[in-house]
C-alpha cells in the first residue's frame, strides 16, 4: 500500500498508537519493533481492543483486510508523519544540539506563543518515534510547529530533517556527547550538521546561530544566518549581557541596535542566556513584539530537572539530572562557584554515560574543574563516577568522598551538610541523582 492511499485512510482514522495497551476506537496500530518487543506479535490484540487497522512488517500475522502490511513499519510510520506535515504550509523550525535543545525548544515556544498558535514537541520526543507524533499532532489551527530533534548516531538529525522537513532551524551548540554513537567530537559536529545540510537544499530557509560558537561557524557557510550572541560580537540581529546571577540568571537583551530590556529569569546558571537569546532572536525575526518576548522568558519556569533551583527548609538545592556530559557537567560546577553560599558547595556528581573511548578522559575533566573551581566537596556515586572524585589530589581544598551506593551517600549527606549550604545534583538519566537527593533531602 502506498502512502497517500495510507493517509487517505489516516484521515479517517486520525488517531494513532504505537501501544497496544493503549487501543482508542478507531485507531491505527502501528507494529513498531525495539530492542525487546515486535509490535507484529500484538497487532491482533490492538484490534481486538479498538483499533480499525493495525500496520504490521510480519506476513505471518496479517489475517484479514484490517492489517495493513508493509515492508518496515517504522519507514512507514515516518513516511507517514511527512506526509501529514506536508499538509500544513506554516513555518517549521528544527532545533537540536548537544546541550540546551529541550530549553530552548520550551523557550522559544513560549516567546512564539505570544503571538502564534504554536505547536511544539512535548517532553523530549526527540528521536525516530518521537519526532512523527509530534507531527501527527498538527491540527488546522495550528500557525507553527517546534520540532526538536535528537541525535545518538550519525545519520538520525538527517533522517529526521527528512521527515520533519523544517522551514529554518538552530543548532544550539555542540559539545562532547553520546561519543560511544559519533565515533568522535567531529563525528558529533557532523551528525548536527545534518540539519544545515538539509536547510542548504530548501529555498528561502532560514538558519538561527551563536556567533559566538566556532564550531557552528565552521560549517554554516552558504546559509542564510541569523546571528545571535554576547554584546561585542559583531553584526547581531539580537545581542544581550549578563547582568546577575545569584542565583537566577538576570540578562539584558535588544534587538538590531534597539532599547535595552531587562529580564529576570526563574533559570539559573549564565550559561541559559544564549538559549534566551536564541528564543529572543527567533520571536524577533518571526515579528513577536519586543515586550512580548521579555515576558515570555521571564515568564518560563524549568521543569523535569532541568537547571532548577530548589529551597528546603535548610538548603538550596541545584537539580539537573536529567542529563550529563563534560561540557554540561563543567557548566553546573561553574554556576555553583559562582552562586554566593554562606555554607559550603557539595557537588553530588554521578557518570556520564555514551561517552565511548573519551570516557576516562571526560570524567578525569570534570573532576579536575572542579578543584579548580575550589568547591568544597565533591561526591561521585557509583564504579564509574569514581574516575572524576579519583582526579581530585588527595591534598587539594576540594574535599572529595566516591559511595557505591544512592544510600550511602545520601547517608553522608545528611550528616555532613548544613544550613546555608548549596548542593549540586548532576549526572546522566541512568545516573538516577534525583535518587540520591530524594533520600538526603525527602521531598516536604
């Protein structure tokens, strides 16, 4: 069966599911395989529980006119989602990057819903599934679509171009991530850049960047930019300055050599002004009123452990375990140097994962940033993170303790923190940090 006769059906059938458990009437039952399931197995539960069709790749399995065969249902699922999104002529923007996608995703829909009606990814939908169902969400009333795009191997940034088929995009920096995927750092810079490669073959597309960043530079030539960056960079359409950070990030902003505005963030950390800045230059360039654009950004509360700061009764508490590579790492230690603390900093650090041959040399980084920092303590938790508290010299003002366990060092923390300390949490999702301070600092 082709597409457009698929889609024909899709209209009138437009609910779709990857989840046999989750069967609404009338659906469509996509049989997408992973590493531990074949959806072909529960095609004929999924019908049995409501759904009109069920899209299988296993012959064996198609019994009757409501199973639709197909040579890859996951090849047909994102074929399917272009098709769907080449239905609405609106702007699409595709954002990715090694760090701060999903903030600047939430940012600059904020600042576009301002004047829009905006379709966004929810969560971190980011990757060859979640990409279509982000697609298969656009509906007529819909002005824009914000589609973040996440890469672990080479080739996915330019598969989902091909299937989210973006109008303008960013990248919003690249660092040292997922190196076990990329093979290497140029093997990152070049699986981002997928992104500018497919907006080079699209007219009139239009490319959002930091100045600032030499990597992006290197590989942006023959697009059409749209600078952003710090104040004393050259030719910015959007510039901007810190001017506070303790704790929340303070910035100035202005646009094209315009006033000055002053926004007052609910994020910490001074390295979140470029992906304000960048929400700031897209709602600039897509005609948000200036005033807008502020409210919008001061507006924007982090949520899912992203850069949050956190009060307790005696502590403050510096959340961001969602993820974690060197670059991300060094950028939390920094802001908690940087904060004013009338206690002692403890960074309560767990391993970062994907990074291949660079492991090693990653976490033996970040340890040694920190004692360069002069934080006060650094706890490693678990076999691997005990590379970065190992880099630290027995003799230095860092105090440095590596516990096998979440309890074991939610033990020690709770008998050696203090009032007015701040305490970092950082690792990798597989980390499970917010573990560790859930124990140490239970939830009120």
């Amino acid at each position: 069966m082709g597409i457009n006769e698929l889609y024909g059906i899709y209209t009138e059938h437009p609910t779709i599911t990857t989840d046999s458990r989750n069967c609404p009437a009338g659906s469509i039952f996509f049989a997408l395989k992973g590493e531990s399931f074949d959806g072909n197995r529960f095609a004929a539960a999924a019908l049995e529980k409501g759904c009109a069709y069920a899209v299988v790749d296993n012959p064996e399995v198609a019994a009757d006119k409501r199973y639709i065969l197909v040579d890859d249902c996951l090849a047909t699922f994102q074929a399917l989602a272009r098709e769907h999104r080449r239905q609405f002529d609106i702007p699409v923007i595709g954002i990715t990057g090694t760090n701060g996608k999903t903030t600047t995703k939430e940012l600059v829909a904020a600042v576009l819903s301002e004047k829009y009606r905006v379709h966004c990814t929810q969560g971190n939908f980011n990757n060859d599934i979640g990409v279509p169902k982000t697609l298969f969400g656009l509906k007529p009333e819909h002005q824009i679509a914000v589609v973040e795009m996440g890469a672990s191997h080479p080739g996915d940034i330019k598969r989902l171009a091909e299937t989210a088929e973006p109008t303008c995009g960013i990248i919003t920096n690249v660092g040292k991530a997922h190196l076990m995927g990329f093979g290497s750092f140029e093997g990152v810079i070049r699986t981002k850049g997928e992104l500018y490669d497919y907006l080079r073959q699209r007219e009139g597309s239009k490319v959002f960047i930091n100045a600032g960043d030499e990597h992006l530079a290197g590989i942006s030539t023959g697009l059409d930019l749209v600078r952003y960056g710090l104040t004393g960079t050259e030719g910015l359409a959007v510039e901007g300055r810190v001017t506070d950070c303790s704790p929340m990030l303070h910035f100035e902003w202005r646009a094209g050599g315009g006033k000055w505005h002053t926004v007052q963030t609910q994020l910490i950390g001074s390295y979140n002004v470029l992906n304000m800045l960048a929400a700031a230059c897209i709602g600039v360039s897509f005609g948000v009123d200036e005033d807008c654009i502020s409210h919008a950004l001061a507006a924007y509360k982090p949520s899912n452990n992203r850069s949050q700061l956190e009060v307790t009764p005696h502590n403050k508490l510096i959340v961001d375990t969602y993820n974690a590579n060197p670059d991300s790492m060094q950028a939390a230690l920094r802001t908690l140097a940087e904060l004013s603390c009338a206690g002692r900093r403890f960074a309560v650090l767990g391993r970062m994962g994907e990074l291949g041959v660079f492991s090693e040399e990653g976490h033996v980084l970040v340890g040694r940033t920190a004692e360069e920092l002069r934080l006060d303590c650094v706890v490693s938790v678990g076999t691997d993170a005990a590379r970065i508290t190992d880099a630290i010299s027995p003799n230095s003002f860092t105090q440095r303790l590596n516990f096998s366990s979440a309890e074991e060092a939610a033990e020690w923390l709770r008998s050696h923190t203090a009032p007015g300390d701040i305490v970092l949490f950082k690792g990798s999702r597989l980390a499970r940090m917010e573990q560790v301070m859930n124990l140490t600092f239970p939830p009120q």
